[in-house]
C-alpha cells in the first residue's frame, strides 16, 4: 500500500481541536459578525459560505449551516436544500473566477471519517487544476498558495452578493 502524506494540515487539525475547548467556529463565527476577519462570504437563511482558512488549493470554499449538528440527517429539507443550492453556487463561483479543471466536493462526517470538526457538518468545495499537486508537499513537507485568503476574499466576495 502506498502512503499519501498531508503534513501541512496536522497544524489545521491541532488548531480545530484547541478551538473545540473555547466552542464551535461555525458557530462563533457567524454570531461574531465580523464576515470579512472570518472569512464569511454569504449567509444564507439556513447556511453560509466560509473560506477554508486552512486551503488546500486557493477558492477552497466550504458551506456551513447555522444548526450545529454532526448528523447530515438532522437537517429539515429546507436547510438541505438550501446547502445544496449553495454548494452549487460556489462551483459556478469558482467556475467564473477561477476555471479549475475539476472539483473535489465532499463531507467528512466524524472524526473517524476525517473531520477536523467532527461536531458540527460542512461540505468543502476545493477548485482542483492539471498539477495543482507536485513534490513540495511531499519532500518539502510544504504546500505551496499562490494566493492569500484575503485576497480569495476580496475576489469572491463579489460574486456572492446576487445569490
């Protein structure tokens, strides 16, 4: 079996933990309503867009709902739909924006299953390019951004106002 190594995210997953200790940032985020230090792009009736501040490739998105639960199938139909909507959004988004040659789109629901905050759900929408993957993350135990997050910011935060 062949290992895949991601070192540089240990400092997200350290971080997520110690945060857990001083509550939820999906949660505290959104009530602090400082969107632009938090990175919050749109708020929805039910959920919010939020820059990955921990990206794996530059426009790493993910929505967020403001019901805090670890169970997808707690969320009424209209918060589900409403996630969905926005998932799809941000992909046209990122489309516009960007024009990645793919998408990684998911949930990593528990710890278990890769969650670095396991106790409230977020689905990640990464932009993915020919390449965007090369030995520096590997030997050089490095990723390489080629754009600071508030710079995503400030190009995305624009394309969310008309949703």
């Amino acid at each position: 079996m062949d290992n895949l190594w991601a070192p540089w995210r240990a400092k997200y997953i350290e971080k997520a933990v110690k945060n857990e200790d001083s509550g939820c940032i999906f949660c505290t985020f959104p009530a602090a309503s400082e969107d632009q230090k938090n990175l919050i792009l749109f708020r929805g009736q039910y959920n919010f867009v939020i820059l990955n501040a921990f990206p794996y490739n530059a426009g790493h998105l993910m929505v967020v709902p403001f019901r805090h639960t670890s169970a997808l199938e707690e969320l009424p139909e209209e918060e589900r739909n409403e996630h969905y909507r926005l998932v799809c959004r941000a992909v046209a988004v990122l489309k516009n924006e960007y024009t990645p040659e793919g998408f990684n789109i998911g949930m990593n629901l528990g710890r278990v299953g890769g969650a670095g905050i396991d106790k409230h759900i977020h689905t990640h929408i990464v932009p993915r390019w020919n390449g965007d993957t090369n030995f520096m993350p590997v030997i050089g135990q490095t990723k390489v951004q080629n754009e600071a997050p508030a710079d995503t910011y400030r190009r995305l935060k624009p394309c969310f106002q008309s949703v």
